[in-house]
C-alpha cells in the first residue's frame, strides 16, 4: 500500500522567511498527492493536489509543491511565511490505485515566529 | 451552498456511555468518509461508506465501534461503552462519485471533539 512519510513534526520558521515542509512517498507508481492544511481547531482544509500533467502545483494562500518522481517526493513550499500560516500541514495519498480514501502523514506543526 | 456539517461539535460522555456523532455531505457528494484524530496524533482513517453501504471498514476498531449511511438522512458514527482511549477528534469528509477514482478531493467538515470523561 502506498503511504506518505512528513520529515519533521515540527517547523518553525521567520516570517518572511522561506516555507519548506517535507512529504515522501512510498510507491514507484506515480500516485496522486495532496496536501491539507488545519488551523486549529478546525477541519482539514485543501491546499493543493498532483493528479497529472505539471509537475510544480500551486495551490492556495501562496503555496505550492513540486512532484518529484525520482526523488519521491512532494514538498510544500511558500517563498515567504505569513504570521497566519501558522497551522498543521498534512500530506496524503490514496492506498493504492482506484481508492478512493486517503491515507495521511503524521503531519507537521509549522510556527512562524515574528 | 453548505459545506460539510458535522454535529455535535463537543460531546462530552462518561465511560460506558454511548456516542453519536453525525456527517450530513456535501450537496451532491455520495461518498463518506470517517477519520480519527487523537492528541498530537494525525489522521487514521476510519470508515468509507456509500448510502446503504459500508464500502471498507478496515480502519474500523473491532468492537463498539459502527457506522451507518442510511438512505435518508447523515451518516452516523456511534461508539458504544466508550472508554477514555476514545477521546479525540473525530472528522468526516465526503466526495462525490468521480470518473477519476484516487483522484478525488475529500472534503473535511470541522470536526466532532468527543472527551470521555
């Protein structure tokens, strides 16, 4: 079964500084990938997904996410963190090909200091 | 054009004591999803359920737990006899039937917080 593996728990970073969250993928299959934000207290929010086609996906409130097939990975960047990114960023894929839920990584809490 | 509802958003039971929690989907998304969230833990997926229909109940705890999607009505998690190990977040998310299975983006609601006292 396919599954996502996030480096780090735990980021904090500068505002205005760089956002960079790390997601890696188990499968040799090219999968489809997403990333989820939550603020807290709340649901899971949809920051962006690599279905087909461009490899670098943008995505809402800035971010974006490069698919890279030899390296396995789908990392979350923003150029310059906001005070309000502040949150817990999950990435996630389906278990195998056709299903339709989603299996999610253990997420990491980004801080941004001012 | 609401969201996904979820409710209660806080439901505070005592051990032994039964839970309900409930999911009504996104207008025209046909699929459930259940997942769990405990403290500084992610998500674990629950169950994955159609109307009438439990499509995979892997993640599904063998006991107490149940889940339904009734013909009418939201989809309902019910855990019965509840113990303080189920104190945690739960999420329910919905899609609609795609053409383009995997691919399909979940859509979460805010979340029931069940704290077992």
């Amino acid at each position: 079964a396919q599954s996502v593996t996030q480096l780090g728990s735990h980021v904090s970073v500068s505002e205005g500084a760089l956002v960079l969250l790390r997601c890696n993928y188990s499968s040799s299959v090219p999968p489809y990938l997403f990333w989820y934000v939550q603020y807290p207290n709340q649901g899971l929010q949809l920051l962006l997904k690599y279905t087909t086609g461009a490899t670098l996906v943008k995505g809402i409130n800035g971010f974006e996410a490069e698919f890279k097939k030899s390296e396995t990975s789908f990392h979350l960047t923003k150029p310059s963190a906001h005070m309000s990114d502040a949150a817990e960023y999950f990435c996630a894929v389906p278990p195998h090909q056709g299903a339709q839920k989603l299996v999610f990584g253990q997420g990491t809490r980004l801080t941004i200091n001012p | 054009n609401a969201g996904v509802m979820q409710n209660p958003r806080h439901l505070v039971r005592r051990r032994g004591q039964e839970a309900r929690l409930r999911c009504s989907p996104m207008k025209g998304h046909s699929h459930v999803y259940w997942y769990r969230q405990l403290p500084e833990e992610g998500l674990k997926f629950m169950v994955y359920l159609q109307k009438e229909n439990i499509i995979d109940e892997s993640g599904m705890p063998k006991e107490r737990f149940s889940a339904e999607f009734p013909k009418e009505g939201p989809s309902i998690l019910r855990i019965q006899q509840v113990v303080r190990g189920d104190s945690a977040a739960y999420f329910c998310a919905s899609s609609p039937l795609g053409r383009n299975s995997g691919a399909n983006v979940l859509t979460f609601g805010a979340g029931s917080r069940l704290t077992v006292l």
